[in-house]
C-alpha cells in the first residue's frame, strides 16, 4: 500500500525545509554601521535643534547670543546629512529612475542597476580621496569660535564616501547573485 502525498502538501513541506542562506561578513557589518550611523545621525540632529534653541534663546530671552552655537551647528549638520545620505545609499533611498527602470525588461534593467551602482561607487571614492585632500589642506586653521581645526568640516566626507563604496559594493554583490540588500529599517 503506497500513499500519494498531496503535491500542495509537499511543497508546503520543501518550504520549511529551506533555510534561509547565512548573511554575508559585508551584509551583516553594512548592516550595523548602517544601523548605528542613523542613530549618530538623529542624534546629531536633536542636538543641532538643542544648540539653534539655545542660540536663539540667548539671543532673545538672555540679551546675550552664545558665540560658538552657530559654527558648531553648521559643523554638525555635515555629520547629519553626509552620514545620513550614505545609509540612503545602502537602503536605497537616493532618487533614482525606479519608474522608466520598470518599463525595461528584467536583464536590461539589472545592467542598468548595475551601471548605476558602480557610477555611486566612483562617486563615493572620490567624495572620501577629495575629502581627505581637502581636510590635509586646511588642517592647519581653525574654526572661529569653536577653535576646531577645519578639517574637521571634511571628516563626514571622507567617512560618508567611504560608507557609500562599501554600500555599493554590497549592492553590486547582491545584484550579480540575484538577490536584493535587506533595508537597515524593515
């Protein structure tokens, strides 16, 4: 006596079976800096908002505006805003031409996504070899009322290109076997 198993069942079966593959050393370290560079970056944020209310609490409550409040809140908003770009690069949530890539079908659009991962790869070495050129060159001046050297302004570029090539790199990865970055946010 044999039993027929229902072909629904088996495939329910074969379903449960398959594990998922283990995520690669770049996909999880991608992942965490992703994750813990959006922390700094709504971090930075709050505390941009805390120095502006500071600053114009100074100004019109205390008669007297902090000196050092706006130069810090400039520097600070190149940390929020490089950093934070470079974890929309990971996420893909950069502007992209997602909506004539739909209309192509599916071998052209990989090659055009890939074309397009590799042109933000460039991109991002030259933000962090430019950015480190740039900071070399000012190092030596100051920041007027923080007494920071100028450098400092170019740091979130050297470290956002950086983010941004190892990003791609993982986007590029995930493209040539078939399969797609899991968001830092699901």
């Amino acid at each position: 006596m044999t039993v027929e198993m229902d072909p629904h069942l088996e495939e329910v079966i074969h379903e449960q079976d398959v594990r998922p593959p283990l995520r690669s050393a770049l996909t999880t370290f991608n992942g965490t800096v992703a994750r813990y560079g959006m922390y700094l970056a709504v971090a930075g944020l709050l505390t941009i908002v805390a120095i502006v209310f500071y600053q114009v609490f100074g100004r019109y409550v205390l008669n007297s505006s902090p000196t050092w409040t706006e130069s810090l809140a400039l520097v600070l908003v190149l940390y929020v805003t490089l950093i934070a770009a470079a974890v929309g690069v990971r996420d893909a949530g950069h502007i992209g031409m997602e909506s004539l890539l739909v209309l192509a079908p599916d071998h052209v659009r990989d090659r055009i996504e890939l074309v397009i991962h590799v042109l933000v790869l460039l991109f991002g070495v030259a933000m962090a070899y430019n950015g480190f050129v740039l900071g070399q060159s000012v190092a030596s001046y100051k920041i007027p009322n923080i007494n920071l050297p100028e450098a400092v302004r170019y740091v979130p570029l050297v470290l956002s290109g950086i983010l941004i090539v190892l990003f791609s790199i993982e986007h590029i990865i995930a493209l040539l076997n078939g399969t797609e970055v899991e968001p830092t946010w699901h």
